[in-house]
C-alpha cells in the first residue's frame, strides 16, 4: 500500500524556499491555514500585504478578480503564505483541501500481454528448439512470446537462448512529490517456478524501491538459495523526475538513476560470484513476470508519478530510451501518465511567474490572480478547483 500525504494541518513537514535573483531576497512558504482562523484572516491580508507586485494600470478581465469578489469556504478551502526574508507577507496561495495540487496529464496503462497472455498463430515469431530423445536431434518451432519468455532452460543449458531468462532490462521515469514509503515498494521483478513435483519459486531478477529511497535488485541463483542484491549507494530525490534502469546480463548487473535535471545521478555494476542453481536440462520451467499495477499508480498520484515503463531484454545500454522513448519495441510498454505538483511547489512556481522568472511547471492560465482593488497590489493566487 502506498503511503499517502495529504495537505490538512501541516504540509507533511514541507516548507519551500525560493531565492529570486530579481527580488534578491529570499520567499518562504508558511504551513497551511484553513478553517475560521484563516477566513479572520483573510480580513486583514490587504493591509498587512508588502509585496511590491501590481497588475498592470486598467488591466481586466482573464483570470485577474478583485480582492473584493474572493469568496472563501473555510470548510473545505486552505491556503499558504508567501513571506520575505523579514517575514512580511507577500502573496496568498488558495487551494481546495481535498485537491491539493495540479495534476496534467492521463491515465497510466501498462502492456504486459506479451509475456502474460498466449497469441494467435500468426504472431508466433520467435523460434525455440527442443530436444527430441526419440530422434536424438534438436527440432525447431515457432512460439509466441509469452512461451518464449516464460518457458525454457537454466542459463547452463545447451540452447539457454530459450527465454534469455537471465538477460533483463527495465525502466521508467518516477517522481515521488512527498517522500518515500513506509515498506518496500516492487517495480518489477521476473520469477521462474518449477512446473513439476512440490514445486517453488526463484526470485532472480526483482527490482525495488526500497522505504530508504534506495533502489535494489534481488536474486536467489546460489546453490544455497540465499538472497543475493544489487543496491544503490544514494536515495533518488523527492519532487523531481528521475529516470531508473535496471539490467542483468547473466551474473552481471547494472542499477542506476539520474535526476531530469541534472543535479544528481549514480550507476552501480556488480558481478555476482555464485554458482548457479543446478538443474537437470529436461526440466521445463516457468517465467513469470509482474509489474506494478498501473490502477495504483493512477489512485495515488498525488503521491507518486510514473511513465515511460518499458521491459525489454535486447536493451542492453543504460539509460538508451531515457529521452527517447519509442526508439525500440518493447515487450512490456506504457501510455499516459500523470504529473503532479503539489500546491507548496505550485505557490513558488506561481511567483516565480509573477516576478517574471518564468516557470518551466505552469503558465499563468494555471491560476487566478485577485489584487487590491485601490492599490493594485497583487494579493493571492487561486488553484481552487471550484470558486
């Protein structure tokens, strides 16, 4: 279950600050106000108000509202403060309590029916051969991917090639907005289970993010059966886009991150040493693939936002669809995917906007703005989703 981090009394502990090389000070937001205390004080924000923030003489119309016609339900609405580094309050930040950000985008979808649903005849396009004990010679024939990949032989094998199930790559753009979970949450992970006699399950290849904000991947090839990982040595960031991949070419494994922007990133390699689990080669085994569902993406996305989900094992360069993400096909891909900001993030960003520092987030039709009707002092900013 995903931890969610709603905005009521406090901003999760979150305060921003923003420095702006225009106002050369610095703007702090304040923890959330709602309720009757904050319609009181609604009362007295005009006068209290230092910013230096006006709307242009005689402008009207769009999304600019004079302070007179604000209408504040204190019921369900809140809002933040924007102060200067003296503490003076510059700018009001509305919201609806029970939406406490901008969400852009579409539902996430995630296609896994390659290699978790059989196929029609005419797409069977992958070759395998098998072992014929009458004949005593390999046989070939056609198979649809979900056989491909879910079937075949430990990588000791004469034909391995069957399923290439110790040859993996996954990856994904995710953005966390609050903070990390309380348990370990699973990005993807690939099992193979015994198809005959008591029967278990391997997990060898089983990507994490883990309650640190640290990335794993965990296997169990050894004799012994005991756990094996690859971890990262950083947590990814909060409240940015970060581009993760995971690869494993037979003993060998990559992990890694980088941040959008640029201000961070790290790519760990490890060689595993153990020996692996001896099977006999005519036992025929299962691969079993799962991925997150996509449906709990979509019901949290306040909390976390993901995109361009790709599984593919013929991608064997780190970070190779990063910024393009149809340059292959892929076995497992995805479509849509939300991109939210929340609401101390969407108040800097708005200021920003106001003091001609642009925004690469928002524009200044992703808000209202009400000003002072004598002054022309620019008051607040609205993200309600009703007014």
């Amino acid at each position: 279950m995903l931890r969610k981090c709603l905005l009521s009394l406090v901003l999760c502990g979150v305060l921003g600050t923003l420095s702006n090389a225009q106002t050369d000070s610095k703007v702090q937001i304040s923890e959330p106000l709602s309720g009757v205390e904050a319609k009181k004080a609604l009362q007295n924000f005009p006068k209290e108000n230092k910013s230096a923030l006006k709307v242009k003489k005689g402008a009207k119309g769009g999304n600019l509202y004079p302070w007179g016609s604000l209408a504040f339900d204190e019921n369900t609405e809140s809002y933040l403060t924007l102060s200067d580094s003296a503490g003076n309050p510059v700018l009001i930040v509305f919201y609806t309590r029970n939406n406490p950000g901008l969400s852009k985008g579409e539902l996430l979808t995630i296609d896994a029916r390659a290699v978790l649903e059989q196929c029609d005849s005419q797409y069977k396009d992958y070759v395998v051969s098998q072992w014929d004990p009458t004949t005593k010679t390999f046989k070939t024939r056609n198979v649809c991917p979900f056989e491909y990949y879910n079937g075949g032989h430990n990588f000791n094998a004469e034909y391995s090639e069957w399923g290439i199930p110790h040859i993996n790559s996954f990856g994904l753009w995710i953005k966390l907005n609050y903070g990390y979970f309380d348990n370990d949450f699973t990005l993807f992970k690939r099992n193979e289970s015994q198809e005959y006699g008591s029967g278990y399950i391997t997990d060898y290849f089983h990507i994490k993010l883990l309650s640190s904000g640290k990335l794993s991947i965990t296997t169990k090839m050894s004799s012994n059966y005991a756990s094996q990982s690859v971890v990262t040595n950083k947590p990814i960031p909060i409240g940015k886009w970060v581009y993760i991949q995971a690869m494993q070419d037979g003993y060998n494994y990559q992990l890694g991150w980088k941040a959008q922007d640029g201000s961070d990133e790290e790519l760990v390699k490890k060689t595993l040493s153990a020996e692996v689990i001896k099977l006999e080669d005519e036992a025929q085994r299962n691969r079993m693939f799962r991925v997150f569902a996509a449906a709990e993406i979509n019901n949290n996305k306040e909390v976390i936002n993901v995109k361009e989900v790709f599984y593919e094992p013929t991608i064997k360069t780190m970070f190779e669809l990063m910024d393009n993400y149809n340059a292959k096909e892929k076995l497992i891909f995805s479509a849509g995917g939300f991109d939210y900001t929340p609401i101390n993030i969407l108040g800097l960003e708005a200021y920003k906007i106001l003091v001609g520092a642009g925004s690469s987030i928002i524009t200044i039709n992703d808000f209202d703005i009400y000003y002072d009707d004598t002054t022309g002092n620019i008051l607040a900013v609205d993200f309600r989703v009703k007014k």
